[in-house]
C-alpha cells in the first residue's frame, strides 16, 4: 500500500514567522509519536517570501485522520488560522512511481533507456 503525502503550503502574516515556528515547533514531538507518522521536512520559498511547505509522510489515510483529529494539532491550527496563516493550501497525495538514482524499479521506461546508454 502507498503511503499518504500530506503536502502543507503556508504563507505566513508578516512579522509573524518566529511566532508560527515556534507554534510548529511545539508540536513536533507530538507528531514524531503520531501513530503512522513517517517524517517530515519543511522548505522555504525562494519565490514568495514568508511561504512554507511542510511535507509529512504517513502510512495510512487514518493515519493522517488521527492526527488532524488530535487535539493539540487542532488547538495549533486555529492559533495559526487566526494569528499567523495570511493564507494555506494542503494537498493529499498518494505517489504514482517513486525511484532514486540506483532504486530505478519504478522510473519510466525512456527515462531508464536514456540513462543507460549514458
């Protein structure tokens, strides 16, 4: 079964970001212990200043349910829709292939001819 991508977009008000990190910050031991939690990274934008994303990979959708669901995160969430968020968007995903530069298992047929013959 493919695991779950979240994919959390945020921009953050300005003169808010220590404010909204150090919210996220409190919630991640809380997360690295959530029940199918896989990992996490975090990416600023080099386009849009004061915009994040925050991907977190889980092993179920019900996984990400309880974790939506828990009550510290939903405490976070409104502190941050009402303090901190200028605006967000999340995505769910699930991965159509994933491969690595030696993993080619699942690489697209042309992509594996064209780098073999490198």
């Amino acid at each position: 079964m493919n695991n779950i991508i979240v994919l959390f977009e945020v921009t953050v008000k300005n003169g808010k970001m220590d404010d909204y990190l150090k919210m996220a910050g409190s919630l991640k031991e809380s997360l690295a212990s959530a029940e199918g939690f896989i990992r996490s990274e975090r990416f600023s934008s080099l386009a849009a200043e004061g915009k994040l994303l925050s991907m977190s990979v889980w092993k179920s959708e019900e996984c990400v349910s309880k974790w939506r669901n828990l009550t510290a995160h939903r405490m976070a969430q409104k502190h941050g829709r009402i303090n901190d968020f200028a605006d967000y968007k999340i995505t769910v995903v699930t991965p159509v292939r994933t491969y690595t530069m030696t993993d080619r298992t699942e690489a697209p047929a042309d992509s594996n001819k064209y780098w073999e013959a490198q």
